[in-house]
C-alpha cells in the first residue's frame, strides 16, 4: 500500500473535479450554487462537514494502486490524507474555479495564499506600492531568504526582468481607490516578469483580474469570499493548470492548507456571494456619493442639514467611485460597482478616534466584506496611516438606516451631544 503522507504525488494532489458548469454557460449566482452539485454523493442537499484527516484506502487489495503505478488522477472526490487535499476544500475549489476563471488553490489565510505564490514564483525583483501592510511583510520575509529586490510599483521598467513580479492590489487598503490592472499587466509583460494581483477588495462579480492581463490572482477568502466573519482563507489561482499543480505539491509541504470547517462555511457562503457583494457595493457607493456631494455643497443649506453636520467633521472621502478620471477604464476593470470599503478623513485626529464609539449599527473593528458593517480607526492597526483616517466597510444593512447611523454619530461629535 502507498504511503504519500510524506510525500509529493499525483494521487495526494490531484485537482478538484471540473464542474459542467462554467463562467460562459450560466450565470455567476447559478455557478457560485450548482457548481460542486457533481460531488453530492449521498441525498442530503447542505453538503457535509468532514472532519477526518486521514481515508481509508480500498478494502480490496485488487483495487489498491500503489503511487508509483497510478496514471490517472484519483475518482472525483476520493482523499488520503487532509494536508493534501479533503473533502470540505476541494469543494470549495471546486465552485471557486467557475467564479475565477481559473483552477485554484486555497490556504489557511490569505497571507498564507501570498507566501505561496513567491515560493512559487521566486522572483529576483518585487515591485509593490499601495496596499495591505501585511502583504508587504510576507514580502520582506521572501525578502530575507533569498536577498530579492523590491522596487516601487511604478519603477522603471527597466528594474524588472525575467520571472519577477508585479505585485498589485486593487482596489487597495484602505482608501478602496483602484489602479489600473491593463497598465500594469502591460509592464509587467514587457519585461517578462508576471502580474500577481491581489483582487481581495474586488472580488468575483466585480472584477475579472486575468481578463485584464493578471497571470496569477489572490484572493483573501476570509474578506468577502467568507463573507460572514467567521473564517479564514486564502486562494490563489491561475489559468496555467501546470502551475495550480505545482501550487498543490508546495502547498503540501507548506502545510497551510484550509481547515474543514472553513472549507464547510466557505462553501455555505460562496452560495450568497453575488447578492452580499452587490447589495454592499450598492450601499457603499450611495454612502460615498451622500459624504461626498455633502462635503461638496457650497453653502449647505436647512434643507439639507445633513451638509453641514458632514462639512463639520469630515475632511475627505475616498472610494474608487470617486476616482472620476480614471472612469473609462474603471469601468471596463469593474463595470458592477467598487466594493464595499471606503475610507473618511476627519478633520482632526480626536475626531477619527471616537467616530466608532458614536455608531451603533457599524461595528468598531478591522477587517472588511462582510455582511456586517465595520468602521475602524485605522491608526489601530496601521502604523503608518494618516491617523485621522477611518476606514469603512459597509455590510448588507439597509442604507437608509446606515446613513442615519453615521449621521447621527456626526452630529454627536461635532455639537457634543454625546459627549
Ligand atoms: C488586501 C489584502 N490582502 C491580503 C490580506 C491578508 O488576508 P488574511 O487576513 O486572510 O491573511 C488582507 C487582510 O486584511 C487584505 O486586506
């Protein structure tokens, strides 16, 4: 009998089952709830919570074949040992794939996704700019073991050469602001080096990353792909299958794969992914546009109270909705709307550091893209931030009654109501 639990084989990290469905034959909300419909082998309709780490192999020694002598990849669905593949995951993957375009992998978390993409990818020179600090650490770790470069995103292009990356995260943490993946993509190429984008901030529904040029993408599944606040997750996928097959080998020995419970309630939310993100997409775009036609009246008026209370406490707002300029080709990058997340610059840091405290329905808390909202005094976990910045990620909440809530949280702040 083949023992792979050391190590690297074809049975241990076969790919998950292609669905009949795809991205071209039925829409998103079908794919993102039929999908793994080919994996239902017994008649309940919620799939099962697999806990096992380890599956028996067949009983009948005729039916065993050793590693050596296995050509094919193993029948849908069938597992050995759960750091290579389990069941609960490679559903997961399996509805993952139509939704991104790609096969994929998935991880314990999302920086766990970045990690592996750059023992993978293993490039000389980095350019990264804006985005999640955490990112930036995994990079300084690759950084560490083998003496790469990392440059700024929009270095020359010269500094980039064969097999690097370009490491681009829009939209980006934690402005919600967007940048151009064609652009970049198009650097990126010129030089030979890859585009690795992190689309955490926009996810399937909202952005397509390698219909832009991406050749690998990343996503942090414990944002809007979990959706609930309750797991952590990470995935990476790209179109070449010979690269998702070595990603499965390394992710064996990296050991970072997801747990069986994440992978049970990753699927349970992949169900609702495409009414979550448009509902918060929509909330969040008509907050941002209230904040900013408020900031933008020139002599707010009784009528519309609501102006001044803003222009008291607020100094910007910032969302790639408000990105004006840049519309021809944002809309092209993500024609459904910018996400949830958004970000207010008050006037003054003792402002930023008790908006939270006046809200109600918005939670004080990091992360993003969940079903509830979050607003965050960025400075809590960013070192660097300008700290009269508040970082928001809207939920699924009414808006009417999320408007009302930071309006009401405005107005405690600036005339001392609940002081
Ligand atoms: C853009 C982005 N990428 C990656 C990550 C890391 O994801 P995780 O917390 O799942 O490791 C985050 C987390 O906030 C993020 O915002």
């Amino acid at each position: 009998m083949a023992n792979t639990e050391g190590g690297i084989s074809t049975i241990a990290n076969k790919a998950p089952p292609k669905s009949f469905l795809s991205a071209e034959s039925h829409a998103t909300s079908t794919v993102a709830v039929h999908a793994d419909d080919i994996l239902n082998a017994s008649a309940d309709v919620a799939p099962a919570l697999h806990v096992s780490t380890t599956f028996r192999y067949a009983s009948n020694p005729d039916d065993l074949v050793s590693t050596r002598d296995l050509k094919g990849p193993l029948p849908n669905d069938t597992h050995i040992y759960s750091r290579h593949t389990a069941p609960n995951s490679t559903r997961l993957e399996t509805i993952l794939q139509p939704l991104l375009h790609a096969p994929c992998c998935t991880y314990s978390s999302g920086l766990a996704a970045v990690h592996a993409a750059y023992v993978f990818l293993k490039p000389r020179v980095i350019a990264n700019g804006c985005g999640y600090m955490g990112c930036q650490g995994v990079i300084d770790m690759h950084q560490k073991l083998t003496g790469a470069k990392v440059v700024g995103l929009d270095c020359a292009p010269e500094e980039l050469g064969k097999g690097d990356v370009v490491h681009l995260e829009t939209p980006f943490n934690p402005t919600g602001e967007a940048v151009s993946i064609r652009k970049y993509a198009e650097k990126a190429h010129a030089q030979g080096a890859y585009l690795l984008v992190d689309s955490t901030f926009g996810p399937p529904g909202l952005q397509e990353p390698f219909g832009l040029g991406a050749d690998m993408v990343m996503h942090s599944g414990t944002k809007y792909l979990g959706g609930h606040s309750d797991m952590l997750c990470g995935v990476l996928a790209a179109q070449r299958d010979d690269w998702v097959k070595t990603l499965r080998e390394e992710r064996t020995y990296l050991g970072s794969v997801m747990g069986n419970m994440e992978g049970w309630l990753g699927v349970r939310s992949l169900r609702t992914l495409g009414l979550r993100v448009e509902r918060q997409s929509a909330n969040a775009e008509k907050l941002v546009n209230w904040l900013y036609s408020s900031l933008h009246r020139e002599s707010p008026d009784d009528e519309n109270a609501s102006g001044k209370v803003v222009q008291k406490g607020v100094m910007e707002v910032q969302h790639a909705s408000l990105q004006h300029k840049d519309m021809e080709w944002l809309k092209e990058q993500m024609p459904n709307g910018f996400g949830s997340v958004f970000a207010i610059t008050m006037q003054t840091e003792d402002l930023a550091r008790k908006l939270a405290s006046r809200t109600k329905l918005f939670h004080h808390a990091t992360s993003l893209g969940s079903v509830e909202s979050l607003i965050e005094w960025r400075a809590m976990s960013d070192k660097m931030i300008d700290r009269r910045l508040v970082r928001v990620s809207v939920g699924i909440e009414a808006y009417e009654d999320l408007k009302e809530d930071l309006l009401s949280a405005f107005k405690s702040l600036t005339d001392g109501s609940a002081e």
